[in-house]
C-alpha cells in the first residue's frame, strides 16, 4: 500500500523528451517527488533513457 502524503510533496512522473520525438517504441519514465509549494513550474531533469543507452532529458508531465 502507498504512503499517504504529507504536506506539501506530491509525486510526478517523468518523461523522455527526445525518445518522444524520435518515434521509437516505448517509453522511459520515473517516477519522483517535488515539494508543490516551492516549485511552481514543471520538473526537468537528466536521466538515464535505457532504449537511447545515453543520458536525456526528462520532462514532467501532468
């Protein structure tokens, strides 16, 4: 059973930018927290994309 929040962290879910573009199947995600009260705006950070074998950018979505 997940958690109960607390506060003000919520999870979001991270998604592939260039895969997304590329047309390749499948789909690299994760799967993080943001503290909704200090960040505003959408996450955007640089993981690991297992299909791609390199490093790209995540993007949040809703």
């Amino acid at each position: 059973m997940a958690k109960k929040a607390k506060g003000n962290r919520i999870q979001v879910i991270l998604e592939c930018t260039e895969q997304k573009e590329s047309g390749l199947p499948g789909m690299s995600r994760y799967i993080t927290t943001k503290n909704k009260k200090n960040t505003t705006d959408r996450l955007e950070r640089r993981k690991y994309n297992p299909i791609l074998k390199k490093v790209t950018v995540h993007k949040e979505i809703k």
